[in-house]
C-alpha cells in the first residue's frame, strides 16, 4: 500500500505543535505538574488542556500545553478527565481564563490557513 504524503499544512501544523510542546516543557523544568517528578525522554509528554479536536489554534499554545509524566498523562489526565480539569483551573486559574477567552475568539477566526502555522513558528523558534 502506497504511503500518501503529507500536505505543507499538515507538516508545519506537526511542526508548531512538536515546537510548542518543547516550549512548554522548558517552561516547566520538565518537572511533571501534577505529581512534580523530574522528567526526560519519552516519560516526558507535553499534554494539551484543550484538547487539539476541540481547537486547532490552541494546539500550538504553549500556554496550552502542560509538562507530564507518562502515567500522570495517560492514566490520570486522559482517564478522568471529569478530575483533571477542575484540578488545571485551581492549580493554573489565569491560564485556564485565558484558554476559555481563546476559545471563544478562535470559533469566530474560521479555518486555519498555512500562514497562521508559519507565523507560530517564527514565534516559537
């Protein structure tokens, strides 16, 4: 089966979210936010608050984007998400106003054009 190529919007959206995940990692000490272990490699995820399906845009928020570990990631974050939430907006409550304000300007901005990807990653370089 042939393997279909990637269209340039799709490789610079996986670009700017890789990017921003690296942002947001740095920005925690890779330090995971809810159990506050030290983390490196691959037990170190950059977890989104929103998720992507919900906004494109916030994707590549560094703001957006938590340092995690592994099993604070996939067995606490994603697994209940019911606790997970109200915990990100009493831990981080001016972030989780911004990301809500955000939300609401995105659903009036319509589709994501290339240049919106290309100007994330000027921002982040």
């Amino acid at each position: 089966m042939k393997k279909r190529k990637k269209s340039l919007k799709t490789k610079l959206k996986i670009k700017a979210i890789t990017l921003a995940k690296l942002r947001a990692k740095e920005r925690d000490g890779y330090i995971c936010q809810k159990c506050d272990k030290e983390v490196s490699g691959r037990n170190c995820h950059g977890s989104h608050v929103i998720p992507v399906s919900q906004d494109g845009r916030l994707a590549c928020d560094v703001l957006n984007i938590k340092a995690m570990c592994t099993h604070c990631h996939m067995f606490w974050w994603h697994k209940d998400p019911l606790a997970a939430q109200p915990w990100f907006k009493s831990k981080f409550p001016d972030r989780w106003k911004y990301l809500q304000k955000e939300r609401i300007n995105n659903l009036k901005k319509g589709a994501i054009q290339i240049s919106f990807y290309e100007q994330i990653l000027e921002e982040l370089g």
